[in-house]
C-alpha cells in the first residue's frame, strides 16, 4: 500500500513539473527536506528533464546571459575529466550524475524564474517550508532525547544533551538548510513597507533562528555571523560599531550551553575537533601526491584512496573541509574554477547591490549572498558537496542569487 502511494504520489508530481518546470521547481524546494537523497535527485532531474523538452517544443532560444554561466562550464568540465581519470572511475561517475543535474537545475532555475512574481513566490515557498522544519525542529529539542556521542563531546559540553536534526538525520546538514534561507527572511523583514508584514516575517526569522542555535552546530554559528556581518557591511555600514557593541553586550546573556558549544571551537581537545584535525592532515597528505589531477572527482575516490593516507587509524568518507575535498578530487584546476565560480557570484552581485534602485531585489540578494557566504564559512569544517540533497540545495540557492541579480538588472534597464 505505501509503496502504491509513493507511485501513485511520484507520478503526480512528474506529470505536474513536466507540464510546468515553474510549478516543478516550487514543488521541489517544498519536497527536498522530506524525501531521500536518492527521490530529490530524480525529482531535481525530472524538472530538468521537463524544462528542456518545453524548451524544445516550443522552440525558446530567449535563455538569460549570466555571468556565472562559464565559470561553472569550466567547473563542470573538470568534473568530468577528472572523472575519466578517477582512480575508481565508475563510481566517480555515480558522484558525477548528482552534480551534473544539480549544475543543469541551477541554469534552469535561472531561466525558469523569469518575473519577480516568481522570483517572490520561490522565496516565500522556501521561507514558509523553513520556518514549518524550524517549529518541528524546536519540538525535537523537547522530545527526541539524548544527541549520539558522535556530535557531541560530553566532557567539554556537560549541559549539552539534545542537537536538533529536523528531517535530515544529522545537525549539521540541518544547520546548513537553515543557514541558506535565514539571511533571505531577516533581509524581507527591512524591505517590508506595512508593520505587519515586518512583525510577522520578524518572528518566522525569530524561530528559524531559534532553530539554528539549537542545532549547537559550530559551522552554523560561525556562518550565520559570517552572513550578518556582510549584510551590515553592505546595507548598514554607518552602524558597524553599534552592532559590534551590541554583539559584545549580548555575550553574557548567551545560555551556558550555547557558551560552552561556542567555547569549544578550535579547541583541538574536543574529540569532533580532534578528528577533523587527523583528517584534514591525511587529506593534505593526499593532495601532495595528487596534486595536478586531484584521486577523481567524487567522495568514492576520495574515500578509497584515504585508507592509504589516514591518521591514527581515521578513515572517513570526506575530508570535513569543502575546500580541501575538492582539492583532493580535482587538483588544482577543480580548486581553480570553483574559486572562479564563487568570486563571478559575489562580485557579480556585490555590484548589482550596490547599483541597482529596487528596494526589493537589492535586499534580498544581500539576503541571498549572505546565506551563500554562511554555507562558504560551514565549509570549511563541513564537505558541503557530498550528499545529493546538499548537492542539489547548493546549486540551486546560487541559481536564486543570480536569479535576483539577473531580474533586478533587467528592471533597472526598463525603468
């Protein structure tokens, strides 16, 4: 019975995103944190598959000038050559499919958001689906009982006894949802004309933030900063010192438990620490020796390639550290165009932000940028691009950063 349902649902879904990429990418920004990594990817690729074939049909050749466009075929195509000379080929290959839809949704997410109707729709879509995880998450600090001592060193966090995991199984990943979207919310709450609008967004940002704090995710805390300090520094830079004293001010009033989860970064003492200190040094050792060419692209290689470089008997299925990882499975030139890919979207947007007259889409792309920048920070404790449905998030909150640069741009030209 429930897997006629799971059929019967599937086939709804994919008749609806073939006749509508739009109404199949809403669809799927609602549906990714429920369903599996493996459903998301087939989701993901049925919304690309839908927008291709409407393209096809009806001929469109109208496709939106983005200049993140080459740097991510440049990407992309390290990928695949490096794949082609993986130390373990097929299953590199496997890893190369999930990135390969996930940069073929970020163009079609880009060429599907076409008016700032839908544009607005896809945030409040993400905004409303995160907010309702963020209440559930808060009930899971009540209800789910004690965290594995696999996320949580007892002896330096005596007070911490429950990390929210939301639907996703692990607090990290659930910090990191929670991360791409909350800067876009408080960014709404300035943009907002009407009180009520502003009270209300203030409070859904208010439990989603709630939420990220207790996920007691380090990565996430350091993010989140990351991406408040740029929207003060874009948007409210007259008031740095006052936020800065207010920051300071607010230290005190932290609970003991978050004190404690925030006094345990960089410290090498904390077994998590610890272990991503053997891994990081195994991974570097790797990346001499593969330097040019990277083991192959995906975490199959990398894994397999690590029990020969290990420390102290560590193996892991990543390297915890973004930047590390993609050095290790593609070389110098994976290392290369992703930089390339990261510095086209803030410049890019940085000077869109600074330029543009709409209120709106100048907010929310700060809002957007800072999120991007919050994941850019979790990545250096987090491989942020391993599972497909953080594969899939990641590409396709880029696409919405370009999505908001690209249609403020073209009302700027209208006007």
């Amino acid at each position: 019975m429930e897997t006629a349902l799971k059929l019967l649902g599937g086939i709804g879904i994919s008749g609806l995103t073939l006749n509508s990429p739009l109404w199949g990418l809403y669809a799927l920004i609602i549906a990714l944190p429920f369903l599996p990594n493996e459903a998301t990817l087939i989701f993901a690729a049925v919304v690309v598959f839908s927008f291709f074939i409407k393209t096809a049909v009806n001929k469109e050749k109208d496709f939106v000038k983005d200049p993140v466009a080459m740097p991510l075929m440049a990407f992309a195509l390290v990928q695949i050559i490096t794949t082609l000379i993986s130390v373990e080929p097929v299953l590199s290959a496997q890893n190369l499919v999930v990135s390969l839809v996930s940069l073929a949704l970020y163009f079609v997410t880009v060429n599907t958001l076409k008016t700032k109707k839908d544009f607005d729709k896809a945030m409040k879509i993400f905004i409303i689906t995160a907010f309702i995880l963020s209440i559930y998450g808060i009930m899971q600090y009540f209800t789910l009982g004690t965290t594995s001592k696999a996320w949580v060193d007892v002896n330096l966090n005596p007070d911490l006894e429950t990390r929210v995991v939301g639907t996703f199984g692990n607090p990290n990943v659930f910090a990191e949802y929670l991360e791409h979207i909350l800067p876009v919310a408080i960014t709404l709450v300035f943009v907002y004309r009407k009180w009520l609008n502003k009270i209300i967004m203030g409070l859904i940002a208010g439990v989603m933030f709630v939420c990220l704090v207790l996920t007691f995710s380090r990565g996430g805390y350091l993010g989140f900063v990351s991406a408040a300090m740029l929207f003060v520094l874009l948007k409210m830079a007259k008031f740095i010192p006052l936020f800065i004293a207010g920051g300071i001010a607010a230290i005190p009033l932290l609970p003991n438990v978050v004190l404690q989860r925030i006094n345990t970064i960089g410290n090498v003492q904390d077994t998590s620490n610890a272990y991503r200190t053997y891994i990081w040094e195994g991974t570097i050792n790797m990346i001499k020796d593969f330097w040019i060419t990277g083991v192959g692209y995906g975490y199959w290689a990398f894994k397999n390639t690590f029990l020969e470089y290990g420390i102290k008997g560590s193996r892991a299925w990543h390297s915890h550290n973004m930047y590390l990882e993609i050095m290790a499975e593609m070389g110098i030139f994976g290392m290369l165009t992703f930089i390339w890919v990261v510095l086209s979207i803030f410049i890019s947007t940085i000077k869109f932000a600074k330029k543009t007259k709409d209120r709106y889409f100048s907010y929310v792309s700060v809002g957007l940028l800072g999120g991007f920048l919050s994941i850019m920070v979790h990545g250096i404790a987090e491989h942020i691009l391993y599972m497909p449905k953080s594969v899939i998030l990641f590409w396709m909150f880029a696409a919405f950063i370009s999505a908001a640069r690209n249609l403020g741009a073209n009302l700027q030209e209208m006007q």
